[in-house]
C-alpha cells in the first residue's frame, strides 16, 4: 500500500472540536465532539484513508498505515447518554468498507456488518450512521470488512457514552493499545496479513505496542490527582495483561458495562483483543513518585507513565468521593426459561510445533463444526427470551468470543453455575479445553454476528450468527 497522507482534503468537517485529553499534548488524542452546545444537526465525518503515522516515536522512520480522519487511533467520538450519534463514514480506501460500533446495543440497521445488516460501503462511497446508545460507557469502532487487515493498519477509534452523573475525577483519559506487526525498518509488515500461520495459531501477535499511537506514551500529574482511564485494546490478536505500579487503582467497568460496585486492580487485568476496562487511579501524594501501566502477557512492556509535575495547585489529600457509576441497563437474564445453545469450537493447529501444511488454505476453525457464515443463523430467539449459549473450546488456542448487539453474563463453567458474578462482557476469553455458559436476555431485534476478535481467526471460519425475532 501507499501513504498518501490527508492533505489534500480536510480530515472532518462540520461541526467538531479538537480537544487535548489529559494535560499534556497526547498523541492521537483527537477528539470529536458532534453535537456542540446550540448545534442542533451536528454529523461527524469519518474518512477512513491511508495515512502515515509515527508509532515509535517522532525521531524513527513512520510507518504507512490506514487511519480515520489522518489518524491513529482515530478520533475520540464523545457524546452524552441519550444523545443521538450521527457520522458519516467516507471511504476513501481502495477496498470496500464499514463501521461497527463495537459493544454498543445497537439498532441493528447501524451495526456495520457487511451481508448481514447493510451493504458494504464501495471506494468513494460513504454511510450514514445514526443512532441512540442505551448505554453510558467506553466503547469503540472499526471496519468489519477483512477486519484482519483493516484493524491491523490501523482503523479503530473510541466511542465514548458520558454518563449524567460521571464520578468526579481531574482528567478523563482514553488509552488505546494496539499491538502491531513492524518490519525492522518500521514498515507495516503487509506480507504476514492474513498468514495461514497466524490463522491456525494465536492469530497476528505484533511486535510493537502502541498507547494512543505511540510508544513510549508519557503525561505528568499533580499529586493526589484523580484519573479515570478507558482502556481499550484494540490489537488484532494480543492479549494484554495489565500491571499498574506506583498507585492503586479500582475498576469501575468492563467492556462499557459498570461493574455492580468498583473493585480493587488486581493485576493482572487481562484484557482479551476488544476487552475494554474503565479503571479510577489516585496519583501518589508524594512528590516524585511514577507510576506506570505495563503490558505483562510477554516481556514486561511500558503501556503508559505518568510522570508527577510540580503545580502549586496541587491537591493536598486524595478525592474523597465515591466512584461507583449507575447501575447497568442491562436486563439480567431468566434461567428458568432459557433457550439452551450449543457452540462448540474445532480446528487450528494442535500446538505451537504444528506447523503441517494442512491448513495452508481455506478456513481453519469451525463453530459446531460448520466453518463461517451460514445461510440460517446458529439459533433464532423470539424477543424477550433469554437465551444461554454454553461455549465449548476444543481447541489449543485461546478464543475471545465476541457478541453483536447484546452484553452477557457468565452464568456456568464447565457445566458448574458459578457463583453470583453479575459482570457483564461484550467479548469474553475461553481458554482452550474450557467450556464456559453465557446468559442474555434476547432483546434487541435483527441479525447479530458472534465471533473470535482474533480477527485471523473470524477470517479462518470463526464466525456465525444468530437473530432475535422482531
Ligand atoms: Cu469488534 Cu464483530 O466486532
Ligand atoms: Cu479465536
């Protein structure tokens, strides 16, 4: 691919701001603000493009990538609960492409999957997104068109939902992770995309981590400021496994969903690709001290730092406010009366030290032993039911199993009720040889994929669907 960088052609237009997050200037932090005070039609345009981006860092070569508006990640779209979102996406890649607001209990029409709720949106072409989010929270969005190559270069942003009534914090930070595969000159590895290799193991591991689109992401605070951090992965396969050192910290949400009552980091924070986790962080009241977000899934990586600065405005004893966030929208679902749903997971390599050429082409995993897309869905529920899916992996490998346009519960594992645990997911890690059971209630009407985020792995036949009966 070329990077023809957005010069030409102004990256937003109509109504937006940009707005730095966090006190210092962050990279990739645009932020898109659609609607604005007395704007009563405000539409965000999204450009998704080829762009060129600095991932390591402004002294090294950049890197070609595809971004939205010049981007990425691409801007940070903020609206308020019950607020109206409205973008249109232009494409100006040479492939088709959409947006799926991931996570969002969405009206099926604006969901973005190409064949199942609209049509793909051709080179020059562009779609109109409207839609109300139910919910207040941290999600994100990105093309489901060859997914595995699309997010790979680059194409994600963050949808952020304001609750009413936000706890009361000094800076609202999104961090966007994103794990890519970088030649040694800094190129976009475009050869790997897709590799039968990747397909039937852990899917495109990269080599470079990235915080809002750079290495080495830095932002200075003031003692005993309060921090609430959007964690967001958006890497292709990568499971991240946070540590926070220099402060403690509690989680408020996952996967855009309050927890019930906010619970202590305990580290590691394992947060599978499309995983999101909103954690409250109180700075440490002692000058000097660091504290930092790493990545410890592999070699212990720095995720984030953040660095004190000297300010005479500085607190003198930590916030003393509550942090818990509303109660969750989501209905619990009704075990008496469920719809049981079997989906069992095959195929992949058997191991690291496979590496026979049997699956060199054509797909590779099966869902209930069928490889993609089906003419008729996995299940049908009529409205209101609740259904209950018992996710079984017989694979090696680890699947992060992600569902359109509802948010689960764990309700079972290995055929065992598991206690009380009223967290609720979007994308849920199974871990191979495990069988977990996943309840929802099935409320929202239309056709909604389910698959593995480990977008080689939808790519290679890990992805089907199911409908709810309007
Ligand atoms: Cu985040 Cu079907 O995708
Ligand atoms: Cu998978």
């Amino acid at each position: 691919m070329g990077s023809s960088p957005l010069s030409a052609r102004p990256a937003i237009r109509l109504t937006r701001r940009m707005v730095i997050a966090g006190p210092l200037a962050v990279a990739g932090s645009a932020l898109l603000r659609p609607r604005l005070a007395g704007a009563s039609s405000g539409t965000a345009e999204i450009v998704a493009a080829p762009a060129t981006a600095a991932l390591r860092g402004a002294d090294k070569p950049s890197t070609g990538v595809w971004a939205y508006n010049g981007t990425t990640p691409g801007p940070v779209i903020r609206i308020r609960q019950g607020e109206e979102l409205s973008a249109r996406l232009v494409n100006r890649l040479a492939q088709p492409t959409t947006i799926h607001w991931h996570g969002i209990r969405i009206d099926n029409r604006m969901d973005g999957v190409p064949h199942l709720t609209q049509h793909s949106v051709d080179p020059d072409g562009s779609f109109d997104y409207r839609f109300t989010p139910p919910d207040a929270g941290t999600f994100w969005y990105h093309p489901h068109e060859r997914s595995y190559e699309q997010v790979a270069r680059g194409l994600f942003g963050i949808l952020v939902v304001e609750e009413k009534d936000p706890p009361v914090v000094d800076h609202d930070i999104v961090l966007v992770v994103n794990d890519w595969r970088l030649g040694s000159d800094g190129s976009f590895s475009e050869a790997t995309l897709g590799s039968a290799h990747d397909r039937a193991h852990a899917g495109r591991l990269g080599n470079v981590l990235t915080t809002n689109g750079t290495t080495g992401y830095t932002a200075a605070f003031r003692v005993n400021d309060r921090l609430r951090l959007r964690i967001v992965n958006c890497s292709s396969a990568r499971t991240l496994q946070l540590a926070l050192e220099g402060a403690s910290a509690r989680v408020i949400a996952r996967d855009g969903q309050p927890l019930s009552s906010p619970a202590a980091f305990a580290a590691p924070l394992v947060l599978a690709a499309g995983n999101r986790a909103d954690i409250i962080v109180d700075m440490p009241a002692e000058p000097g001290a660091r504290v930092a977000l790493t990545d410890v899934s592999g070699d212990r990586r720095l995720l984030a730092s953040f660095e004190p600065r000297a300010d005479a405005s500085a607190r003198k004893t930590p916030l003393d406010l509550p942090v818990a966030l509303a109660q969750s929208l989501v209905p619990a679902p009704d075990m008496r009366d469920h719809l049981p749903v079997d989906l069992v997971m095959t195929g992949g390599a058997k191991g690291e030290m496979d590496h026979s050429p049997a699956y060199a082409s054509g797909p590779v995993w099966q869902l209930n032993g069928v490889a993609g897309m089906t003419e008729t869905p996995l299940f049908s529920a009529p409205r209101g039911r609740t259904a209950a899916v018992r996710i079984v992996n017989r694979t090696a490998w680890a699947h992060g199993m992600h569902f359109h346009g509802h948010h689960f519960r764990v309700v079972a594992r290995e055929g065992s009720p598991v206690p009380v645990d009223d967290t609720l997911w979007d994308t849920l890690l199974v871990a191979p040889g495990e069988t977990v059971t996943i309840a929802f209630v099935a409320d929202n009407p239309g056709r909604w994929m389910i698959h593995c985020h480990m977008l080689d792995h939808q790519a290679a036949g890990m992805d089907t669907w199911f409908e709810v009966q309007s």
